[in-house]
C-alpha cells in the first residue's frame, strides 16, 4: 500500500493496483472507496474530496467526490504530486530530465502560474511554509515567495518531504528510509524509523 492518511477512525491508501481504499484504525474492514485504477497523490480534504494525480487520463488532476461520487477534472498535463493550499493547487511538471517546474491553478478562475526556476522534483507544504526536497538538505521557504524557491539551489533529491501534521514532520532518502523529525528546518535532530521499499 502507498499513500497512507488518517481520515477520522480510518486509515485511507492506494492498494497494490492503486485504488483508493480505507481500512479502520484496528487493521479491520477494508473497503475500496474509488473503483479505479491508477490513482496516485491521493489525499481527502475535510469536505470528504479526494484529490489525486488520474494515471490513465494524462496524468492529470482530478478530483472525486465522495460523497456524490463525481469526478471533476482540473488540468489537463503530466501533473506530479497535488496539493492544496488555499485557493489553489499546486504540483509540479517535469520539464527535463534535470529540472521540474512548481505550478499552481486556481481551483475558482482555472489560472494557471509557475515557478519557471524550479529545480526539485519533491515539495511538501505544512505552516505557511514551502519545505523543497534537497541535496543533503530540506530547504525552506515562505508560501509568499513559492515562485522564488529554485533560487535554494536544490539539485537532484537525496532527501524529500513526505508529510506533516504541523507537529511532527516525516521525510524520507532517496533509498527509502524514512525519518521522523519535529521540523524539517532541524535534520540534525532526525530519526530514522525505517524503510518503506530498499534500492536494488
């Protein structure tokens, strides 16, 4: 399973074929919440929407509806790793084997901006903050200034985000290996916790 998230008294993932799924807090009663394939970055918002990168439609961004069972498409390019932020939804577009490009669309107007000197192909975002997937390190930079952040001078990941609940921060190495910390500007207080897959 990929993507886990806590939603109420459920765990929420992507099963071995990535479809979104749920299963209760004891390991009990699982139960596949979207009937398709292929979905990745899935993450369920307070108002019980899914958002998700749809693998077999270009690989862009949709939106479901759990509660109707609606899926709204927002954009229609090569979309990686969605996340909401307030008006908007920002993810990255890969544009060369060496560099990526940090977007954003209005979920209201449909505008679409971008970061055109972005270098990293992982980002999370938790405290008003953008923390950019590094070498060696997790550089961070205020939302206000989400347009500005190539100028860290991040290179190809060694390190990324993978969650934060304002609290505690996960992040993981490029080997899989997995780290706990309270925040990703602080990796010398880090621990290692585990892995989630081992490089061959």
């Amino acid at each position: 399973c990929d993507y886990l998230q806590v939603v109420g008294d459920e765990i929420r993932f992507t099963d071995e074929n990535y479809k979104y799924c749920s299963i209760g807090l004891d390991g009990g009663d699982k139960t596949i919440l979207i009937d398709q394939e292929q979905m990745y970055y899935p993450h369920t918002l307070s108002n019980n929407m899914v958002i998700y990168q749809n693998d077999p439609d270009n690989e862009s961004i949709h939106i479901y509806d759990l509660n109707t069972g609606t899926d709204y498409k927002v954009n229609d390019e090569v979309s990686y790793q969605p996340m909401l932020y307030g008006d908007y939804i920002y993810y990255y577009v890969v544009v060369d084997d060496e560099r990526s490009m940090l977007k954003r669309v209005n979920m209201y107007s449909g505008a679409v901006e971008e970061a055109p000197d972005s270098l990293s192909f992982s980002y999370y975002i938790m405290n008003d903050q953008l923390v950019i997937g590094g070498l060696g390190g997790l550089p961070v930079v205020s939302m206000e200034e989400w347009t500005t952040y190539g100028e860290a001078g991040n290179d190809i990941y060694t390190m990324y985000p993978q969650y934060s609940n304002g609290d505690i921060c996960v992040g993981k190495y490029s080997d899989g290996e997995i780290f706990i910390l309270n925040d990703f500007a602080d990796l010398e207080n880090k621990v290692k916790i585990g892995y989630n897959y081992v490089a061959k």
